[in-house]
C-alpha cells in the first residue's frame, strides 16, 4: 500500500502545471525523466491494483505476453521525435502520455514476473541497440529534428541516450561474465 | 485451456493496437517527425493564406490579397538569423536564377516574409534584399507589422518560432509555392533546389495548357 500511495503522490507532482512545463521545456528531462517517472508511477501504483483484479490479469495475461507487446509498443510510440514534439504541442498527445505511461507501467510489473528469461533477454537486448540508435540519430543530426526543441537540446538527449546504452552494455558483460553458478548450478557441471 | 484463449485474444488485441498507434501516430507511417507531420498536414489542407498587410523594403504597405493571380514562392525569415534563414535565401535566390524569366513577375513573384517586426524595419529590409541580390519588385522582402495578424499565419502554416536563447530565433524552414487563388500548393524542402525548380515549372507549364 504503501507503494500505492508513493506512487500517487509522485503522479500528483508530475501533474502540477508549472513543473510539468519546465520539465518539458528541457528535451532530456522530458524523455529521460518524465516518461520514465510516469511508467514508474504505474509500476508503483500497480501493487494492489493487480492484487485486487488477480483474476483478471490471470486470465488475459496468463504469459505476460500481451502486458509485455503493450508496452514495447507504446515506449516505442515514444520514441518516435514526434511524439515528444506533439505532447508539448497538442493537448490530446499529452493525455495520452499521462495515461497511457502508467498503465504499461502496470503492465510490465505483472508481466516482468511472468515472462521466462529468455523473454526478458529478449526485450533487453531489443532496447539496447534501439537506445543506441536514438543516441546516434540526436548526437548526429545535422538538422533539428523536433520543432519544439533546439539542435543544442536534441544532442544533450543523444549523450543521454549514449549513456543509457553503454550502461546497458556493460551490464550484459557483467551478466554474461560473472559466476552466476549459483543461478543455474546444473549447467555449469558441463565443460 | 480456457485461460489460454483469453491471453491468445490479449495478445492478438494488443498487436493490432500497437499497430493502430503507429498507423495513427504517423499519419499512416508517412511522418516520423513533427515537421513531416506538418508539411503533410498542409498539403493535405491547402489552407488559404491569410489577407495579412505586408510591408515591404521599399516601404509600400499592402495587403496579400493584391498579390493575388499570381503564384507567390514564400520563405519565412529573419534578418538577424544567422544560420538557416541566409542558406535559405541563398539556396531561394539559386531557384529565382532558374525559373525561366517569361515566367518571373509575369506568373510568379517571390517573397521572403520576416517574422521579427521588431528588428526588421525597411531599411533593414532593403540592406537584406540587396544581400540576396532580390530586386525587390519580382522577389519582395516584407514583414507582417502586425504581431495578430503575423501570429495568425505563423499558426495556420504551422510554422513554429522559438528563441534560442541567444538572441535569435530557430524555426522550421521550407519554401512554401501559394497559388493564384490565393490557396497553398506546394511546401517544398529548401535544400532541394533542383526538386523545387522542377516543381514550379511543372505548376506554371499545367496553368499555360489551361
């Protein structure tokens, strides 16, 4: 519950007018920050919400493969330059940031626990190269992609982006390095 | 088994909408950024170009709707910009060279309309003009003194201003063709200048066979 209430809290702050536009005002913060803090809101949130509706989400999210498809879609909708662009400028796009970003946050928790490694490996591994890619679209552009946003902006966003994938570059080294004998000790009897 | 038809219909459902959000948020995969968005907005509308009053480097004042029953090339500027605004006036100069000159003033005028009222007055205009080699009659150099009025056009192009912090401005660019009624025709991407070239003689020969 108490996550719940976090969670609300959190969504009540990103909702306050003045700090929404500053965060928006700021390329980085508003794709780095703010879409990640509203899924988070979701996430948190999410805790009694699936308690309460268990049966439902049992039933048409049996495999988490339904929550996970939702969720790549809509991040992916969001990582489309225009969607950043039009939230700042059509009324309509913003809704559906705040109310669609929480809701794949709900959605990945129930469906996190319930896919199989070899999913979660896969969802990984389909961010990291996409992550890279906006790094290397906004440090690269020579044009100004976003109408909304400075060129200066859109490459502090790309250094972002870099950031993001190299972290997540190393943590797959990590992963694939490290013992991790404890986690599958019948494999590691092979030579 | 039962439970799998639900999660096999979610799954299904939710394809289908991710799929419907692109479609959608793309203008069915056309627009990828904000500005194709809203080139292919405006093409699809071809709003009317509003009766603004322009005020031009040689201090005459008059409204648009005078211009009208010829085709008009426009270009959004601003004389203090320094980056984008002279590559589009240099690159809008290259399509002035080479539209046949039967057609020129006759058919077609050009004119490069500032959205910086403030800063540029006629005399600004005219040292602007003679920077681009314009003759100031068949390529005009105008600003829209009134900031409603000016607002009013900025909005209905979609063409978005903003201060860079530094004392300038960065905006969309494009070279916009206006027809002889008065309605846009064509948004043409500045760096293609052969594209556009090729564009405008296309239109000017069609209305000639009409």
């Amino acid at each position: 519950m108490k996550q719940a209430i976090l969670g609300i809290i959190l969504y009540g702050i990103l909702c306050i007018p003045p700090l929404t536009n500053y965060m928006e005002s700021i390329m980085i913060v508003h794709m780095l920050i703010q879409l990640p803090l509203l899924i988070l809101v979701g996430w948190l949130i999410g805790k009694p919400i699936l308690r309460k509706f268990q049966h439902f989400f049992a039933n048409w999210n049996t495999n988490g493969v339904p929550g996970i498809i939702l969720f790549i879609f809509i991040t992916m909708y969001w990582m489309l330059p225009r969607a950043i662009d039009e939230a700042v400028s059509e009324w309509y796009i913003e809704l559906f940031k705040f109310i669609g970003l929480p809701i794949i946050g709900l959605c990945i928790r129930d469906s996190w626990s319930k896919i199989q490694t070899l999913g979660r490996s896969f969802i990984f591994l389909n961010y990291l190269p996409m992550f890279g890619l906006m790094a290397w679209l906004y440090i690269d552009s020579p044009i100004q992609i976003c109408n909304n946003y400075l060129e200066s902006q859109q490459k502090v966003l790309g250094w972002g982006f870099l950031v993001i994938t190299i972290w997540m570059v190393l943590y797959v080294i990590q992963a694939v390095f490290t013992d991790q004998s404890d986690h599958n000790t019948k494999k590691s009897t092979g030579t | 088994m039962k439970r799998n038809w639900r999660n096999l219909t979610a799954t299904i459902l939710t394809v289908i909408l991710g799929c419907v959000l692109f479609y959608v948020g793309t203008d069915g995969f056309r627009a990828y950024t904000a500005e194709s968005a809203r080139t292919y907005k405006l093409l699809k509308e071809k709003p009317e170009f509003p009766n603004v009053t322009l005020e031009d480097s040689k201090g005459r004042v008059y409204s648009f709707s005078e211009l009208k029953g010829k085709n008009i090339m426009l270009t959004f500027i601003y004389t203090a910009c320094s980056d984008v605004c002279p590559k589009l006036e240099m690159n809008l100069a290259e399509v002035y060279q080479q539209i046949p000159a039967t057609y020129i003033g006759k058919d077609l005028l050009f004119l490069s309309i500032s959205f910086d009222p403030a800063r540029d007055d006629v005399e600004t205009l005219e040292k602007y003009r003679k920077a681009f080699g314009s003759d100031g009659d068949t390529w005009r150099m105008a600003r829209i003194a009134d900031q409603n009025e000016l607002n009013e056009l900025l909005e209905e192009f979609g063409v978005i201003v903003i201060p860079d912090g530094e004392g300038g401005f960065t905006h969309n660019s494009a070279f916009y063709l206006v027809n002889k009624k008065g309605y846009l025709e064509e948004v043409m991407d500045f760096t293609k200048i052969d594209e556009a070239v090729n564009t405008v003689i296309n239109l000017l020969e069609n209305e000639v066979e009409e």
